[in-house]
C-alpha cells in the first residue's frame, strides 16, 4: 500500500454519512428532492438510497470541475493507485475523456499520428481540436477477421516521415484483447520530444497482474484513458483520464475537461469511481488473478467442442500483437457455417445470453472478476448445444472472405473541414471523385474505408458493392440501404474563424511525400 489510506472512500463517504445521513432539506437541485418526486414504477425498482446522493456541487460534496476536499482527495488516491502523477474522473466515459486528451495535445492545423482503425471518439477529438490526422496501419489478421494494434515499426516509419507532428496515439488493448509492444513505442515517440497518447478504454485492470499487457502508465506513456465501467466496478460512463511526466499539463487538462464536461456531474458515477478504486486498490491483484484463470479455463473447454474457436497467445507476432488479454474471449463459429451475428442472435434468442459484439466471423464476450465459473459454465454449455446441433446439420454454404481495401483514399479537406461543410445526398454509384461527408466503416476488420473529407473513388464503390452481397455490417452511413451517400459539394468557407487551415493550403506547402494523408503499412502484413 502507498502513502494514502487506499481504504477511504471520500466521496462515497460525504455523500453517505455527511449529506444523506442527516436527512437535509433538499433546496438544490434535482427536482426529484431525493426521490420523491420519481416515478413510482422506477422508485421501486432502483430503491431508495441512490436518490439520496444524487445531488448537485455544494460545499459538503465538493465539484469536480475545481476540487478542493473530498473528490480532491478521492483523485490523489486514484493516481497512488494507477501509477499515475495525476488523474481525473469523467462521467461522459472514455470518450470524453479521449477528447480531453487531444484537445490537451494538438493545436488546429497541428499533425497527430492515429491509427486508422481508432475509436469514433478519436475521430471526435480530431473534428474538435482541427488536427490533421496522419493515419498509421494496423495489422489485419485476416484469418480471424480482426485488427490488432499498429506495430512499433509502423510508427517509426511514421515519424520519420512526418517528424513534425506534436503527438501519436494508439490503442492498448484493443477490443479483442490483443496490445502491441507499447514500451518501444514510448521509447519511439519521445525520442522526437512529442507525447503519447494511449486509448486504454479496455485496460483499467491491465496494472493489477503481470499475466497481462503492460499498462499505459507503467509503459511511460503521457497520458491515457481508461473505462473504468467495462471491466472494473464503476457505473456505465465512469471512465479515469491518467497523465504522467511534463508534456501534458494538468491545468491544460482541467480547463479542457471543463469545456467537455457537464457543469452538473453525477455524483452516483463519482462514488462510483470512488469505491471502484478502492477495491481494485485493495484485492485488485486477487481478483483480476481469478478472472485470468477463469477465462482461460473458458477458452480451452471452448476449443475442445467441435466446430468453435477461441483464439489466444498464438496470435502473438510480437509486434502489432505484442501481448494478450485473456479475459477477452472471441468465439467463432465458422467451421459450423455461422457468422458472428448469427452466433450472437441464437446466443441471445435461445440461450439469453448477451455478448458484447458480433462481427462477420466472431462474438466478444468480456469477463471480469464478477464473472464465476458457473456464470461461465452457462456460456459453455450453450455453445456446446450450438456445436452438437449444427455439426449435425449438413450445411453446403460457406462464409465468404472479406478482406480489406488495401488503398487509403486521398484526403480533400481535413475532418473539421469536412464536418462544417455543407452536405448534398448522392448515389454511391455516382459519387466518384466526391469529397464523402461520412464515414463508412466495414466488418470485418473495423477499419473505416472512407472518413469525412476523403476521396470517393471507384475502388471503394466496387468493394461497398461487392460486401452488400455477403451481409456484412457496414456503419456509419446514414442510409442504410447503401444506395446513397451524403457527399460535400464546397469546403468550409474562409472566414469561419474556427476553421483549422485547409488540407490543400498545408499540401502547398509541403513535398507531396510529406502528405498526412499518406497511411503507414507495417513491414509484413499478417497472414495468420
């Protein structure tokens, strides 16, 4: 245990024992004056307490925005705990938090390194901040229909060729549980005197046990995100933004938070957060220990049962897939003849079993130290139906490959740009050489085809074409049929005075070698 008294609780407490128990008189907001005024139905199905500590920033409970008591020293506690110098909570996720880590990083018109596969809130904090995106390649593992992280090598290439960008981020771990080698990349970015940024939203548990990926902070990263709802103990939108070292000041970090975030917090996340920290601060190595062994007694039983595959370490290139997380487990049902959606729908229709995500060839499902091995038995005995009922079945289709575009479309007008620009609806088909006004994601992999401000060309309309005949699930097109697409006719106008400088002014000034919208591959693209 660190200097601090990991067993407080400051913010639950004065919630708790100094506002609730003394059963004030609540002139304050919210209107539901400590559940009073909630609905009848709704009262009696969450109960009474949360309603007592749903409050709004006064003395007693402190604020967020500028701690002085309570959350003040509920963050100490949190950054003791995470290894950080400094951390925050947000109440609207990882997301907002990502945001805040941008906007803290990059100044409009200012280069960013990104892999092209990043989270939609990414893209948010991009459009924001009026940063130019240099998108960088993960690795495509083809045979399980997913992308792993960028390879160290991809962004060395990267920065060398655009050594002025002002910051890099990557994700660790991804979705899937796979993380690259993070240590080099540290080493890599700082040795151009530029942050790290590390989209961790599915690493809160990585720092409680040597058997998984390193943490963001324990790697020397700058400054992080984590979900702290996914896999520890928080309420749904409580997330920790962590920083370290000099390159990304706290006071940038608070101002930018203040922007981002409500002026009336919810103190139920806080306390939340609060208590989460405490237990991961105090059996944190314990339970995340049995969650290890738990999914990976999970992951063989589900490898032995004929037709289903689990994949695991031997994925690892230890590169892009440096290290593994096994309390993700990814289920495929291929050699059965089931997609992922068709997977998650028998899962979820016959067996009321949810999974986190389907693709077009797996299920997600994630565990946590709240799973039991029974919890877990339920799962593989639904599977194990699945796999003796429809290896009896005689099933001549086969699920086709769906591999990626392998070219990076040029881009016209950077994302902030393409965002405030006017749109005009298209036919897809008569779209080419348009600038797109949407991003046009494909599973599998996950990495978007098109983003807001990029080319339309023929390619891409071919393969949107090719992938509607296989089912596949296309996101972010406003019209779900795929007939249609929103296209910009004219960029942003000069003189809106929020407009980060055009694309086409930086490619004048520039060699077109150094372009940003050049993507990076990674020396040896996965096979298997």
């Amino acid at each position: 245990m660190g200097k601090l008294d990991q067993r407080e609780t400051p913010i639950f407490s004065s919630l708790k024992d100094e506002y609730a128990a003394r059963h004030m008189a609540p002139f304050h907001v919210p209107g539901h004056k400590q559940g009073r005024g909630i609905d009848k139905d709704f009262h009696e199905f969450i109960g009474p307490n949360i309603f007592k500590i749903d409050v709004t920033i006064f003395e007693m409970v402190d604020g967020l925005h500028h701690p002085k008591s309570h959350i003040k020293k509920a963050l100490a506690l949190t950054a003791e705990t995470f290894g950080a110098k400094e951390s925050f909570f947000t109440v609207n996720g990882t997301s907002g938090g990502i945001q805040a880590m941008i906007l803290s990083a990059v100044n409009p018109g200012e280069k960013m390194l990104v892999p092209r596969n990043i989270h939609v809130s990414v893209s948010s904090g991009i459009i924001l901040s009026g940063a130019i995106p240099v998108y960088m390649q993960p690795e495509i593992d083809p045979n399980n229909g997913i992308v792993h992280g960028v390879s160290p090598s991809t962004v060395e290439h990267a920065l060398s060729q655009h050594p002025d960008a002002k910051a890099v981020l990557v994700i660790n771990p991804t979705y899937y549980g796979t993380s690259t080698d993070l240590v080099s990349i540290v080493d890599l970015v700082h040795s151009y005197d530029i942050p790290l940024l590390v989209d961790e939203a599915h690493g809160p548990h990585l720092c409680f046990s040597e058997q998984l990926p390193i943490s963001a902070m324990a790697a020397g990263a700058d400054a992080c995100t984590q979900s702290t709802h996914k896999l520890l103990g928080a309420l749904t939108q409580g997330s920790i933004l962590h920083i370290q070292g000099e390159m990304i000041e706290g006071s940038r970090v608070r101002q930018v938070l203040s922007m981002l975030q409500t002026t009336s917090p919810s103190y139920p996340l806080l306390a939340s957060l609060d208590v989460a920290r405490k237990q991961v601060a105090l059996e944190g190595k314990e339970l995340v220990a049995q969650a290890i062994s738990n999914a990976r007694w999970l992951r063989q039983a589900i490898n032995v049962l004929e037709g289903m595959h689990c994949f695991g370490e031997e994925v690892l290139d230890y590169q892009g897939v440096f290290a593994f997380d096994p309390t993700k487990i990814t289920v495929s049902a291929r050699a059965l003849g089931l997609t992922g959606f068709q997977l998650e729908k028998i899962l979820t229709s016959e067996y009321d079993i949810q999974v986190e995500l389907s693709d077009f060839y797996n299920v997600l499902l994630i565990t946590s130290y709240a799973d039991s091995k029974d919890d877990l038995m339920v799962v593989l005995q639904a599977l194990g139906a699945i796999s003796k009922e429809y290896s009896q079945k005689i099933n001549n289709e086969t699920i086709p490959v769906v591999n990626y575009i392998s070219n990076t479309p040029r881009m016209i007008d950077n994302p902030r740009e393409a965002f405030f620009a006017p749109k005009t609806r298209c036919l897809l088909t008569e779209a080419v050489g348009q600038k797109s006004g949407e991003s046009i994601m494909i599973y599998p992999p996950g990495i978007p085809v098109l983003y807001p401000g990029e080319e339309i060309t023929g390619e891409i309309i071919r393969y949107i074409d090719m992938l509607k005949s296989t089912n596949v699930s296309v996101q972010g097109l406003e019209d779900s049929s795929l007939e249609y697409i929103n296209i910009i006719e004219d960029k942003v106008s000069s003189s809106n005075i929020f407009s980060a400088p055009s694309v086409q002014d930086y490619y004048d000034k520039v060699e077109p070698s150094q372009c940003s919208t050049e993507i990076f591959e990674p020396d040896i693209m996965k096979t298997g």
